[in-house]
C-alpha cells in the first residue's frame, strides 16, 4: 500500500492557534490498526497557502500481517498534529492534535487498485463554532494504491462482505444503575466464520449505558469498531446510517402487534445500553460455504451480551450492595435467526431478539458457594426473577453484501420457462386443398369484374345521367357489343382468359378430382356440363360478394361466461360429454385466449388424463407466458411426475409474476414442504403471511353477519362459528394484533382449488399438506375453516362419515351448504332439504347457491311440492340462468297446471340447451296438453333421437298420446 498526503485549506487550520498572521510547525501521523506507519515532516506553513505534506508509507497485507479482514473493518487514521512552541525550561517538545480523517479500505475488497479523495478532518479543538460560523470544512487529500488488486475476479466473485451490526439493547434491567458511575463495560459479541477453517469472535465493547425519556434518532450513524482509538467525532463510518424500519418488515422475535406496543414503550421510556457499531468481516468462498452450512445445521445462532467490571470499580461504589454488583459480571444470551439468510436472493436479517428464559444470569467463579451464601441467596431469586421480568431485547442486524443463495432473476426464469413450454402464436387459420382453389377461382373472377367495370366506365361514364331512367334493352345490347368488340381488339378478353385459366385447372384437380384425361366423349361432355354450372355458380357467389354489403356474422347466443357455468354445471351432474362440449364450443369461440385453455386443462384433471390436461396448461402458457394459474397447474403437474425442478421453475416464475399472490406463495412452500426443504418452505409462507397481512390492512372490513344459535351439531361449533365471524367482522382483535395464521394461508389456497374441486382430484394431495400445517398453527388447534376444509377434501374422497364429523365442527352458511351436499349424496334427502333451507336463510349468500338451489328443488319435485319448487327455481333463474334452472321451473309449472308458464320456461331451456331430451319431452307434454299434433310430434322425435333416458317420463308421454290420439308419428 502506497499513501500520498496532501493538506488543502491550511488557513482554517491557523484558526486554533487565535493568531491569524503567525504560521505554525505541523506534521501527520499515519496509523492503522494501532501501529503507527510513520510521521510526515514537521512543516511550517505560511498564512493563507495550504501545506503539501508529500508523505509516503506502505505496508504489506498478508495472511501472517494485516489481512482481508482488518481491511474491512478497520480504517487508517490520519492525524494533523501540531508542534506547540517551546516555554522557558521545558525540555520535551509538546503536541496538539488539530484533526483527523478516516479513510476506509473497502473499495479495495470490491476490486479497486486507487483511492483518490479528499477526507474531512474532523475533532479540531475549540474550533467546531468558529469553523460553522465561517462555513470552513478543512480536509486532508489522500491517495491510496495498490500494485495490483488484492483478490482475483474468480476470488471476488465467491467472496462476501459480512456486516454485523448491533444497536441497541432495550429493557435492560433495573439494577443497571448509572448512579454505580462508568465503571462497567458491556459487550456484546458472536463468533462468525471467515474461512473455512478459521472463525472469528466479534467483539462490541463500547455499549454506552443510558436513561430512558426518548428515543434514539433515527437515521444515526454508525459507529466504527475501533472507536476508543479515533476522537469523538470521527467515530461514525462515512455514509451508514441506521434507519427506521417498520416492524412487521424485521425478522426478529418480537413482530407482533402486542409485541409494537411494548417496544414502543421500552425504546421511549425504559433504559438501554447502546453500541450502534458495525463490524465487517470479510468471508472467502471457504468461509461462505462454511457459513452456510452452519447455518443450516443450526439455524438459532447465539449473541452474547455481559456487563463487567471495569478496573478499579470497587473504589466508586458506595456501599456493600453496590460493590457486590459492581463486582459481579452479568452475563445474556439472544439467539438470531440467521435461516432467513439461506432464503434465495436474501442479504439482510435485522431484528429485536430476545433473550432466553435465563436472561442476565449472574456468574462467578464459585457460582454455587456465592448463591449458598446467607446473605446472597434470599436475594439471588429475587434478581434472576427481576431480569426475566425485564422483557429485554437486542436489535442486530447481519447484512451481506452478495447472498449467500443466489435467487434467479426475472429474465432467467422467463428464458427458463421459455425453453420448456416455448411461446409460439396460434398459426392462422388458412384454407387448403379444394376450399383454397375455390377461393382462389372466386378471387380472380373479382379481380376480371374489376377490370371489366373500369373499362365500360371509360368507354361509357361519359353519357351517365345521375337520376336518369334505367337503359331500355336495345342500348343495353348495343354497349355489350361495344364493350366486347374493345375487349377483344385490345386483347384484355384473351388475357383475361389467361387470368382465370389457372384457377380452373386447380378446381379441376382439387375440387373435381380429375388429374387424367378423359378416353370417352360421353363422360367428357357430362364433365364439361357439371364444371361449367358449377364454375358459373361460383362466379356469382364472388361478383355478389363485390357488389353486395358484407354479411354481417350473428352475435352468438351464449357468451363464454354462460358457456363455463353450463360446463360446471353439468360436471355437477357428471354428464362429461356435455360439459367437454361446452368447453370445445368455449374454445371455438376464442382460442387465443388462455383462460379458456385453462378450463379445458382442469376438465381433463377430473378424467385423469394428466397428458392433455398438461398439453392444455401448456397451451395457455404458449399463449400468453404470464398466465399465472397456468403456470401454477404446471408446476403441480410437474411434481405429480417426478420433474422437481421444472416444478420449482414453473412455482418461482409465478411468485416472480405476481409476487402479491398468496396462493402462488403457499403453493410454493407445499411444494417445498413436500421436498423437505424447511427452511425455503418457511420464506414461502412468510411470504404469505407478509402479503396477507398487507391485504387485510388494506381491505374495508367485512360486515358481520347474523349467527343463529341453537342451529349447530354442537354448542362449541356454535362457539367457534362465533368467533370466526367476529375475526372476519374485525381483522384486528382487541389487543390490535392481526389474525394472520396457516388457516388464512389454506384459506387462500383452497380459495383457488376448491372453485374447480369438480374437475380433478389431486387437489387433494396438495390440500392435505395445506391442512397438516395448520394443525401447527400455535392458535390452539384447528379452527372452523380448517374443518370446513378438511369436509371438502372428504367429501370428494367419498369418505362420509369423515366429512360428516368434520362439518360437525364448523357451521357457517358454506358449511351447511357443504353439510347438505352430504346428506344429498348419501340420499337423506329431508336432511338436506333442511341444510339447504336454512343456507338459504343465511343473510349472506353461500360461496356455491347454484347448486344449492338446483338440488333443493329437485328435492320438492320429488316430494311434489311443486310451490315451493317453483319458487326455488325462479331465484335460481334470477341469480344464475341455465337449461336446468329453466327446465325445473318448467317442470313445477306443467304440474302446477300452469301450461302457459310452462312452455315459456322451457322454451327458454330449449334456447340454452336444444340437445336436452328431457326439455323436449316435457314440451311434447304440454303440446299434447294444448292440441298442437305437429308441435307435438317433433318434440316427441327429438327427445327420442336425443336418447332420452326417464322412462317414467316416457311412459307418462305414451299414455297422454293414447289418450289424446296424437302425438306419436308411429300411431296409423
């Protein structure tokens, strides 16, 4: 290392000496690591001219001298000492320190091989007033260089910086006193890893005892850790600063909002012991490695924090009691998380930590006989009770500089994403073969239309008369003469003939299938015939095409909303061809949109046909490469067969899309959890929580509902389902703390599964991962959406008498709905009946009333209670519309006698579903009922050619037609 000193602005220097014209002798003293390097030469600088010390020195970095690690944490000092004049009979020459300045060597550990800048001298004395008044900032210019850098490019790359810094320890206990006087020291101190076969003990020995009454400011500055070598006010490391940070972004023990409220008091109010000191250590790729996989071996590393006596104590304190605590060390333990660490692109881990349950335990040397004493063991309870009462905590922070596991970027994961599901358009639609060849025939005879049209409006535009009465037929005759005599002497006929030559030969081969020639005249002829009518068929097809408006294309009936709701619809009845109908026509419709594709995917997960399910997640990818449920169902199926690490790719580029989606972070950590990667499975549900939290400050509370007591299996379900709509009523309990557990994070979870449970059952698998973290949700055990969830994933298992107990536990207006789903199944239909009615009661709707209001009214039909089924019907047909709303409500009305109504309500079930057998027989009923023969027959035809399945249904047709006499095609 090489130092060039130069001094700038030596007139704010003359100041301290109060003699403004008088120069005066100075030199600098360079120091590091508390070995001075050497002096410059004693200069005596004029007034107004700043001194150029022109100072050199150097020393070696090694691993036996200074090594990597001083140069982190340790800065060289500069010193501006002055040489005081000698008095009568003094023999020692007598010195003033004017200033220092702090240069820092981290630039160096990043690469760099020069320094050049100009350093502020700080701490001249008796001059800091004077120096403000006048605006003066002397400073010290200084260069530092090295050879060559001090680490290779491979050595930075695997290097890290580690930044420890301790702040402040809060709620210290009450027998800190600071009338005991500065006698005690307090440490705090870790032992991290540097290489891989040398650890370091961090120590933070200048922690300043203090009153409460306020709080520390925010931002200060950081304090170096060599801060007894260095004056008072070039303590603090240039450009470091301890922010303010809120405290549901730390990662420490106390993140609660009860939690808040009692550091809010003790940072203001109680006292503390303050170090603000950072401490870097530089870690090579050993020591990286090393701390890692300690890390993972032990998570919970510990940070020690003692008060000591400082020599000489005993003679300060007063009294017996004081010398004895004066006397005795005390000594703490925190433990750090440092997990977060291992988390994918994490650098930062900053915290109030705790203590354990022994907090502060005195120690000494003969421990059990100084307890045993009489005059110490009454008291040594009381003290040990007292720090544990003392609630203290340290704020730490541990920062890197790079982490220490890298986190895929943005673009590397799209390009990853990209190589296994490659983005390609959907290819346009374009005609060939025999559709082609037409088109191109249709195409040129526009084409010579044209160029015939411009050639009469030449020959003819002239004599045209705007409101004129139409040509009669001889003047007509007379211009298509002139017109065809200029054609053909300009020869525009024979290349026109050319034109359309090509085209026909095309419609020949492609259309007519002939590529031979023809060995008979009379098939030749009949050939001839047949292409010319068609030839001139088509040719009309293209000129009305030209002269006509363009054909404007039907709206179609159903949109694709409607289209989705009929296929759950029908899933719920498990007619699949019907519902795979529904989703092809979804896609005819648009098949650019990947939503679609989506739906098709999750039908074919219900088939258990995963290959095309996956092709269909895929498709909707290649569509549109941040579909984010998309890729969430990759993923899924990526684990089902074994590709784990596509699965993580497909997982992180969806936390990566949105990364305030809460269900593709729990996902992501089910999926870890699965892997039985702890720790990256705690990031993901931290992840979670933290945006759960968000969204539930952020969202207006829910409004409560009503509960009706006395309508649970039991009094305690009635309990819980009190205290779950009171926490969704209000998301903040009384001691302000949000309810955000592992259930919310189910929730969530099942919030995206469960509105497709119809369509696969592998949901089941990832559910019970989802529902076994909540049974270690320290809440005091499962909670009423943990039982209704479970109900769920029972339910589609066919495990009844599983579900049965499960909602037995939770009742809200789902799990009703849920409870009568059951008892429908198990064909107790008056039990559902009743479930349904009383969800239907409920002041908030169920998540899924169609399904509700589809089988509750089955049910009264089957009872006969068509009233009530005709009034179940028509709030179904208000909410949600379809075939079968329509058709329940036909069905109530033809049994009512209500024939009128009845036809109307099935005609539009006809509308939305024309291929369904049972609403054409119903409407063959009443065209019998109303004498309409023809009207009844069809009806009667299609519901036969439609395989219609009710042979009850069919009987009742068949009598009404023989007492009727009509209304079967078949009757003589």
């Amino acid at each position: 290392f090489f130092f060039y000193n130069y001094d700038k602005n030596c007139d704010n220097i003359t100041l301290q000496r109060g003699i403004k014209n008088e120069p005066f002798l100075n030199f600098v003293r360079v120091e590091f690591n508390g070995i001075v390097l050497g002096d410059s030469h004693k200069l005596e600088v004029p007034v107004d001219e700043c001194m150029n010390y022109n100072f050199t020195c150097s020393f070696e970095c090694s691993d036996v001298g200074y090594t990597l690690d001083d140069l982190a944490h340790k800065p060289i000092i500069l010193t501006v000492i002055e040489v005081l004049p000698k008095e009568k009979k003094q023999k020692e020459e007598k010195t003033s320190v004017l200033g220092q300045a702090i240069v820092d060597l981290l630039p160096l550990l990043r690469g760099k091989t020069y320094i050049f800048t100009d350093f502020l001298l700080t701490s001249i004395r008796n001059l800091s007033q004077r120096l403000c008044q006048f605006c003066i900032k002397p400073t010290l210019e200084v260069t530092v260089s090295v050879p060559e850098p001090l680490l290779s490019d491979s050595q930075l790359s695997e290097s890290n910086l580690l930044a420890v810094t301790v702040e402040t320890a809060y709620s210290v206990p009450d027998v800190w006193n600071l009338a005991l006087g500065p006698s005690c020291s307090y440490v705090a101190a870790l032992q991290v890893p540097l290489t891989a076969e040398k650890e370091q003990i961090l120590l933070f020995s200048n922690g300043v005892l203090k009153m409460g009454g306020e709080r520390e400011p925010v931002p200060r500055p950081k304090k170096w850790p060599i801060s007894p070598l260095l004056a008072p006010d070039a303590q603090f490391i240039p450009g470091n600063c301890i922010e303010g940070e809120l405290t549901d972004l730390e990662d420490g023990d106390l993140t609660s909002i009860e939690d808040q409220e009692f550091r809010a008091e003790a940072e203001c109010n109680r006292k503390r012991v303050s170090w603000d000191t950072e401490r870097r250590c530089f870690v090579d790729a050993g020591g990286a490695a090393c701390l890692t996989r300690r890390i993972a071996e032990c998570r919970l590393w510990p940070v020690e924090v003692m008060r000591s006596p400082q020599a000489g104590a005993a003679k300060v304190a007063v009294g017996k009691q004081a010398e004895d605590e004066i006397q005795l060390p005390f000594h703490g333990v925190a433990y750090v998380d440092l997990a977060p660490l291992l988390y994918p692109g994490a650098k930062c881990v900053r915290g109030a930590y705790k203590g354990t349950i022994l907090v502060f335990i005195r120690y000494y040397s003969d421990f059990t006989a100084y307890v045993n004493q009489t005059s110490v063991k009454s008291n040594f309870c009381h003290i040990c009770q007292m720090y544990a009462d003392s609630r203290s905590y340290i704020v730490i922070e541990i920062a890197l500089e790079k982490p220490l596991v890298p986190k895929r970027p943005p673009e590397e994961l799209a390009k990853r994403v990209m190589e296994l599901i490659p983005p390609r358009p959907p290819l346009p639609q374009r005609p060939a073969g025999a559709e082609r060849a037409v088109q191109d025939y249709q195409a040129q005879i526009a084409s010579v239309g044209a160029q015939v049209l411009e050639q009469y409006q030449q020959m003819f535009g002239d004599l045209f008369v705007p409101g004129a009465k139409p040509l009669d037929s001889a003047t007509e005759e007379q211009r298509k003469r002139q017109l065809l005599g200029e054609l053909n002497y300009s020869g525009k006929y024979f290349a026109f003939k050319e034109q359309i030559k090509y085209s026909v030969v095309r419609i020949v081969r492609e259309k007519m299938l002939r590529t031979e020639a023809f060995t008979d005249a009379e098939q030749l002829q009949v050939f001839l015939s047949q292409l010319y009518v068609f030839l001139v068929d088509e040719m009309h097809a293209a000129l009305n095409k030209v002269a006509d408006a363009p054909e404007v294309q039907p709206e179609p009936l159903l949109d694709c909303s409607q289209l989705r709701h009929f296929a759950k619809e029908a899933l719920l009845n498990e007619e699949y061809q019907l519902a795979a109908q529904y989703y092809q026509e979804q896609l005819a419709r648009d098949r650019s949109n990947p939503s679609h594709w989506f739906d098709y995917g999750v039908f074919y997960m219900l088939t258990a046909d995963y290959l095309k399910a996956e092709e269909c997640f895929q498709l909707a990818v290649f569509i549109k490469q941040v579909n984010v449920p998309s890729l969430l169902m990759c993923g899924i199926l990526s684990e089902m067969s074994g590709r784990y690490e596509d699965a993580e790719t497909f997982f992180e580029r969806a936390t990566c899309i949105e990364p305030s989606c809460v269900v593709a972070w729990t996902l992501f950590g089910l999926f870890y959890l699965a892997q039985e990667n702890l720790i990256r499975a705690e990031m993901a549900f931290g992840e979670a929580t933290k945006q759960l939290r968000t969204a539930v400050v952020c969202s207006p509370g829910c409004r409560q509902e009503t509960v009706y007591d006395n309508q649970t299996p039991t009094e305690g379900g009635r309990q819980e389902e009190v205290k779950f709509r009171q926490s969704l009523a209000n998301p903040v309990d009384k001691h302000g703390e949000l309810l955000i557990s592992h259930t919310k994070l189910v929730s969530h979870a099942f919030a995206f599964f469960f509105p497709h449970r119809y369509y696969f059952l592998y949901v089941c698998k990832m559910a019970q991962r989802a529902l076994a973290q909540q049974l270690l949700c320290p809440d005091g055990g499962p909670s009423s959406s943990y039982h209704l969830a479970l109900a769920h994933v029972k339910l589609l298992q066919g495990q009844y008498s599983s579900a049965k107990a499960s909602l037995q536990e939770s009742l809200n207006d789902n799990a009703w709905a849920l409870y009568g789903h059951l008892k429908y199944l198990t064909k107790d239909y008056n039990q559902a009946q009743k479930c349904y009615e009383r969800t239907l009661d409920f002041v908030t709707d169920a998540s899924d009333t169609h399904t509700v209001y589809l089988r509750l009214g089955s049910i009264y039909l089957q009872s006969r209670e068509y009233e009530k089924a005709k009034t179940t019907y028509l709030r179904a047909c208000r909410s949600t519309p379809s075939c079968l709303t329509w058709l329940g409500l036909g069905i109530a009305c033809y049994r009512l006698g209500e024939l009128t109504e009845a036809e109307d309500a099935l005609s539009e079930a006809n509308t939305l579903n024309n291929r369904n057998p049972k609403v054409w027989g119903y409407l063959a009923l009443v065209c019998l009922q109303t004498g309409r023969k023809l009207e009844a027959e069809q009806s009667y035809k299609y519901a036969l050619k439609f395989s219609f399945p009710d042979e009850p249904l069919l009987q009742e047709i068949r009598e009404l037609q023989d007492r009727v006499g009509f209304g079967n095609p078949s009757f003589p």
